[in-house]
C-alpha cells in the first residue's frame, strides 16, 4: 500500500484539497504525464440532514485509500488529459469522474 509521503507534492496538493473540502466538485484538474498540474474551481458542498463521517484530519503520512490508488493508477494510465468534474465524497475522489482527453495532442497528430 502507497502512503500518501512517498507521493509527489503536486499530488499531496490535490489530496489536501479534497481533505480541506469534504464533499466537493474539483473542477479541470490538468494532468501531464500523469502528474496533477492544476485545479481550476472548488466547489464545496455543504450536507443539510447528513451527519458527515469525515474529520478533518491533520495530513501528515497515512496509508492511500483505494480511491486514490485508483486515481494515480488513471492518470498515470492515461498521461496526458483534463478532469472535467472530480466528485468528492468524504474527503475521497469518486469512482466516477468526467474526462476531456487533450485534444489538441490528438489533433496534432493527424495527418
């Protein structure tokens, strides 16, 4: 299991936003070679009835959910792309996120 000090500061960054807004949608996340290089607007939502089981807790080095793993292994999959919406849930990026591949390398490379 990855622990979130053996990860790249950039990356430290986007986990400590997720952790400063609980539930929250982080929008265009830009990433190059698989690597966080910038987070446009945070939009934080706030629970009416729901009780929130997430603490805010101070980061120091804690072992990575699966939902991280799960981002890190995409991105790095994946390279170069824009993360339209990431949906946070208690702290953690949801499963389900909204991607624009980064079309001007695609067009760059037709013919």
């Amino acid at each position: 299991m990855k622990r979130y000090n053996d990860l790249p500061k950039n990356w430290q960054q986007l986990i400590r936003a997720c952790h400063t807004a609980p539930y929250s949608n982080i929008n265009n996340i830009v990433f190059e070679d698989g690597q966080p290089v910038s987070i446009g607007e945070v939009e934080e939502s706030i629970l009416l009835k729901r009780v929130s089981n997430h603490s805010r807790i101070n980061i120091d080095d804690f072992e990575l959910k699966m939902q991280w793993l799960e981002l890190i292994g995409f991105a790095q999959k994946h390279q170069n792309i824009i993360i339209k919406t990431l949906e946070v849930s208690d702290g953690l990026p949801n499963r389900r996120i909204n991607i624009r591949p980064d079309i001007n390398r695609e067009f760059n490379q037709i013919n």
